[in-house]
C-alpha cells in the first residue's frame, strides 16, 4: 500500500493488520489509511445493517467465493459513497496501466485461472487528496485522487498498481483473514467489523479494532510486512512484464522516503504501518541495471509498448486529479493564472482550463482549452478534445456548434468509454437523442455493470419517448452498483406503467419481467447471507 504526503484534513487512525487497512476505505465516509472524518450516508445508519460477512467456509481459509461476495458488499457501501468517483477520463486512463498489468500478471501465472475467472479486478477511485492505493477483497482496488496527482510518469502510477495487484493475486487478504482465523473467530469480527464502524463512529471503532486484535497485533504486522516485500517482488516482475520502465517501482520508493524524511503529519499512514525499509529500498534498486541506480528518467530505458500512455498524457491525467480533488477556489484560482502564461506547459494549461470553468470563468475556460488542443498531440489530444467537449457541455457556455458536433462526431466513434459518453451526453443536448441511445446500447451489451453508461441511456431514452425502456436503464443503474433494492424498485415500477406505454414495447417488457425476477433472487440470496451471520 503505497501513499506519501498531502494536505491533512483527517486525524490519523490505528492500522493494525493488512485487513483492517485494505477494509477501511470510505465505504461509510472513512478514508482507508488516511484517518478518516465520520460521514456515513443515510441510507447506512451502521456497516453491520449494510455489510453481512460471508461464511469463512471450512475453517481452511477464506474461499474464493466468500472473498468475492464480501468484496462485493463492501464495492456496494463504496458506490453509496460521496468520495466514490467514476471520472470516465480517469478511469480510461488508469485501464491504459491497469489492463497490461492484468495481462502480464495472467500470462507470468500471478494470476491464477479460478482467480482471473472469479474475481472482479476492478478499480475504484477515491477523491480523497492523500496519496494512496489499496487493495481491498474480492479483486477490488482502491486509488485516490491524490496518488494520480503526485506521480510525475506513468510507470510511477503503474507500480502502484502492480503493487497492489499483486497483493490481490497472492490472496493476501484472504490469507491474513486465514491467519486471524486460527487465533480466534471473534477476532475477524472484531477487525472486520471494527473497520467498516469507522465511518460512523470513529472512536467506537478504534475500541473495536484494538480490543479484538491486541493479543495478535505483533504477528500480523510482522506477516503484513512479508506480504508488502512479496508485493514488491511480485509487483516489479508484473510491471517489466507488462512493459513498463521497472525505474518507476525506485522513484516511487524514492518519493515515499524523501517524505519520511520531512515530518509524519498523519497524511501518509503507509509509512508508519508498513515502515518503507532500506531492505525494500535495495531490492527493487539491485533489480535494475546498475546505470538506473539513481532516481528520474533512464537513458537505456526500454522503449515503450504501442498503447502504453505517453508521459504527455500522465501529466493530463495528473492535473486533472489535482483539480477534481481541490476544494479551495483560491487553488483554482493560482492554477488559472499560471495557465495564463506564455510558457505554460500542457498539465498546467489543462488544470488552468478546469479550473476556470470551475470558478465560472467560461471564455478564459475555452481558451485554455484551445491552446492546449494545439500545444498536443497523440494520445494527449484525446484527452485535450475530451476535456474541449466537457466545457463546450457545461452549463452557460458560449455556443459553437461547430466545434460541438466535430468533437461530437468524433467521441461518438472513439471506442473509449470516456469520450463515448461524452459523445452520447452532447448528441442529447444536440436533439440527437436516437444516436445516443443506439451508440449506448451497443456498449452496455458488452459493459452491463457500467452505471453511468446506463444512466445517460436512460436519458437518451426518455428523451426519444421510449418510457419503459428509460425506466428499465435505471434499474440497471442501481443493478450495476449492487443496489438490488433500488433496481427492484425502477422494476416494478416500469411494470406499473400504463398499459399503452408498457405495450408498446413487448419485448423490453419481457426484459423488465426476466430482470426483476433475477434482481429478487438476489435480494433473496443477500437475505440468506444475513441469516448465517
């Protein structure tokens, strides 16, 4: 679990096992690792209404199975999160390092067939400005705002996430659980369910977590210990398999002890759990060629893959975090202004551009938009039209039709989930609801538990008057997000529609019946759970 400086705005909380750090993500309004301020939403008035914990099976260990479903559970507290965000932009960008780094681990055998086959290998990103990633159960990753804000190239992010990748591909969890398991079942409970309390009572949860876990706190911290250098040696073959600079695994490393050495304020908790050793330090350096013993861009660096990201496109990426995590307008304001200058370079014109749309500066905004559309190319320029066509979207811009239908047109081709649905959302404002829906269409049949993806599908559709199917995409928005109460809900009431609109579409009607009969066999088996608990 990798993190460094920033900003503090949450006291520090105890960690005392790999568990109880990868269970402690905002899923209630905690921050994993970060310490966290009490926010639990109101529908999750405590995480043991929300979370029922799956049966550790035999007494071997935790199944594959049992993982899956409590990772699920805790995914579907992240969703309800406000600090849970689905940027699709970011998301692209970070599938160009996670999906390499997937395949290389498959094909080196990390990743195991029942693993690769079961798991959801899925990530989720956080708001939060702490530098940070974390694995969490069932195959689900964790990346903050403040991790993609920080890292200056893209191998730096990449062996985050080969990182913790590897801590999913060698069950780490599962085994740390095992560990527990062995000493005491209350034990488990005590961490687990300590964890996930943080959200809603910080202090009750600190009680919890350090008296279910005091009489084994010295073996997990040494097991979690060999797990992180095991991440390392894993993450690192992972990473120059996958076609990455194996010099990011050393500038990382080299960020998080330059910010040891400055002062432990609480803002990079992975210092203090899992100390970054010089042992840890002088494996990943003696795993180089000896001329990359330093820290910063290698000169004999290995060319980079076709459809790897460009270090052009990391530093979009990366201001775009920064903005999208600032909460200051007088930060905005300093970015603006620094875009403004002649020699501003891409990342910054890009900050400077979201950032005047932020304060409500739309012509400025544009503006920064268009010198960075002409101060890039390659993959930067998807990202420059990408971020072009998001302003020209914003409320109260000036209009350029134009402008709107070439990007438009374009988006609406890209095979990429980000400018797809910036497409659709601009071919809806454009009264081009009919290609919105039928480009959104395509891709849910291959991406149905993509929520946002359905949810502009159901705006297209009710747009063109298609009222049962409009209804039917946003219970399948709840469904993608575990939400089955929320999908059973839109199911029924699409089925309560009257009847000329319900007959109209016989077959989207067949769809709505077979969907809510899945949806409540799920509530049912989510009933069963609870009852083992």
């Amino acid at each position: 679990m990798f993190s460094t400086p920033a900003a503090p705005r949450r006291p520090p909380r105890l960690a005392l096992s790999l568990l109880a750090l990868a269970l402690a993500w905002p899923m209630t309004g905690v921050q994993a690792q970060t310490g966290g301020t009490a926010r639990a939403p109101a529908q999750n008035p405590s995480p043991s209404a929300n979370l029922a914990l799956p049966s550790l099976g035999d007494g071997e260990g935790l199944t594959v199975s049992a993982e899956r479903r409590l990772g699920d559970r805790i995914a579907r507290s992240i969703y309800r999160d406000p600090d849970y965000l689905d940027d699709p932009m970011l998301v692209d960008y970070l599938q160009l390092l996670w999906q390499p780094l997937l395949a290389a681990a498959k094909q080196r055998g990390e990743v195991a067939p029942e693993l690769a086959e079961r798991l959801a290998w899925e990530l989720m990103i956080s708001r939060d400005r702490s530098v940070n990633a974390f694995a969490l159960p069932g195959g689900y990753l964790g990346v903050n705002l403040g991790l993609l804000a920080v890292t200056e190239r893209p191998e730096e992010l990449a062996s985050v996430l080969a990182h913790e990748l590897s801590h999913v591909s060698q069950r780490h969890i599962a085994r740390m659980m095992s560990n527990e398991q062995r000493m005491a079942p209350w034990m488990i409970a005590a961490m687990v369910l300590g964890a996930l309390a943080a959200g809603s009572n910080p202090q009750a949860a600190g009680a919890a977590v350090a008296g279910g876990t005091a009489v084994a706190a010295q073996q997990s911290l040494k097991f979690s210990r060999d797990m992180e250098r095991e991440a390392d040696r894993v993450g690192f073959g992972v990473l120059t398999g996958a076609g990455f600079d194996g010099q990011g695994f050393v500038s990382m490393f080299d960020k998080l002890q330059q910010a040891s050495r400055l002062n432990d304020d609480g803002a990079f908790p992975y210092l203090r759990s899992h100390p970054l050793t010089g042992e840890r330090i002088a494996d990943m350096q003696s795993r180089l060629p000896s001329a990359a013993a330093g820290v910063g861009p290698r000169a004999d660096a290995p060319v980079r893959p076709m459809g790897l990201p460009s270090a052009a496109m990391h530093a979009l990426a990366s201001a775009r975090a920064r903005v999208l995590a600032e909460r200051n307008s007088a930060r905005w304001s300093a970015w603006v202004q620094t875009a403004l200058a002649p020699t501003a370079r891409p990342g910054e014109l890009y900050a400077g551009a979201l950032s005047a749309q932020r304060l409500g500066q739309r012509e400025r905004a544009l503006e920064l938009a268009q010198r960075l559309r002409a101060a890039v190319a390659g993959d930067a320029r998807g990202m420059a039209d990408a971020l072009m066509l998001e302003l020209l979207l914003s409320p109260g811009m000036p209009a350029n039709p134009a402008l709107l239908a070439e990007l438009r047109d374009g988006a609406l081709a890209s095979g990429s989930r980000g400018p797809l649905l910036l497409g659709a959302q601009a071919a809806i404002a454009s009264g081009e609801a009919g290609r919105a829906a039928s480009r959104l269409q395509a891709w849910v049949v291959d991406h149905p538990r993509d929520a946002q993806a359905w949810q502009i599908l159901a705006r297209a559709q009710q747009a063109l008057g298609h009222t049962l199917r409009a209804v039917r995409a946003e219970a399948e928005a709840r469904a993608a997000q575990f939400d089955w109460d929320g999908a059973l809900e839109r199911l029924r009431a699409a089925q309560a529609l009257p009847p000329a609109l319900r007959n109209a579409d016989p077959i989207e009607l067949a769809i709505v019946d077979s969907r809510r009969r899945d949806v409540e066999e799920r509530l049912r088996e989510a009933m069963r759970e609870e009852d083992k608990r």
